[in-house]
C-alpha cells in the first residue's frame, strides 16, 4: 500500500472524533447549509446544519435538523403535507417566512435565529426487535436535536 501524506499531525486532530454538544437550553444560531435531500422512504426533505456556539469556550457545535416537505405518498395515493409545520417554524424563527411553493434555499444560509435544543443519548438498535432506542448507557456518546424555534 502506498504511503499517503495528509498534511495533518495526530496530535493537532486526535479530538476531532469528539462531537461538541450544549446543554438544553435556547440558543442563537446561524443557518449553515440547507440542503434538499431524501428520507429512506423517499420522502423530500430539507436538512438544516444550524451552528451554535458553547458558552463555556465558543467552540462551534453544529446540529443537523431534517423538515419533510409535501409530497405525493405512493402508498397511499395522496398528497401528504404532514410535518411541514416544522419547515414553517424554522423559516419563520430566522424571519424569512416559507410562502408556500417553492423554496429559495440559497435564501436561508447565513440567517440567524434562535433555538431551543435537547441534549439525549445516541440512539441504538435493538438486537432482538431491530427497533431503535435511546441508549441507556449513561456515559453513551451525546447529541443535540431541535426542540423547537423561537420567534
């Protein structure tokens, strides 16, 4: 195997495995990306990578948060607008309202809002039932999900 230089000491990147979270709470934050993509069942989306900053020390925490948009569900035949209060209420916390259609979402990027976060548990599968759960070990690896927006 050929030796390939990164241009990186350990030393200076060992805690970048590290995850930075915040403690619940309500938080500024600024709109990093919002990118469309798709849930495992298809389902248009937009994924939001919100960055707040720590208290304690500035260091940046980003917490990715997922809107489902309206779509034509093939399982059932219908139009399915379910969740999309969730994409309303971030648009409306960062002061650019959603007007229904389309979305502009070069629009969103660089605005700012505020926030209110949880902090839970990594989330595990089941080995027996293959559901998904919230890992009950107390020192399991820690994460920020959206409350919900403040506006």
């Amino acid at each position: 195997m050929p030796y390939v230089d990164l241009g990186v000491e350990y030393a200076d990147v060992q805690s970048e495995d590290e995850y930075p979270t915040v403690a619940g709470g309500s938080y500024p934050f600024e709109v990093r990306k919002l990118e469309q993509a798709e849930t495992q069942k298809g389902r248009p989306q937009l994924v939001w990578s919100l960055v707040v900053e720590r208290p304690d020390d500035g260091r940046q925490v980003v917490v990715l948060h997922r809107t489902v948009l309206p779509w034509h569900n093939p399982d059932t035949g219908e139009h399915d607008i379910s969740g999309v209060g969730m994409l309303v209420a971030a648009c409306k916390s960062v002061g650019i309202p959603w007007q229904g259609g389309g979305i502009d979402t070069d629009a969103y990027v660089g605005a700012r809002g505020v926030v209110k976060l949880k902090l839970k548990n990594r989330r595990i599968q089941d080995d027996i039932t293959g559901e998904w759960r919230s890992d009950p070990d107390p020192d399991a690896l820690k994460f920020n999900e959206v409350d919900r927006f403040e506006y």
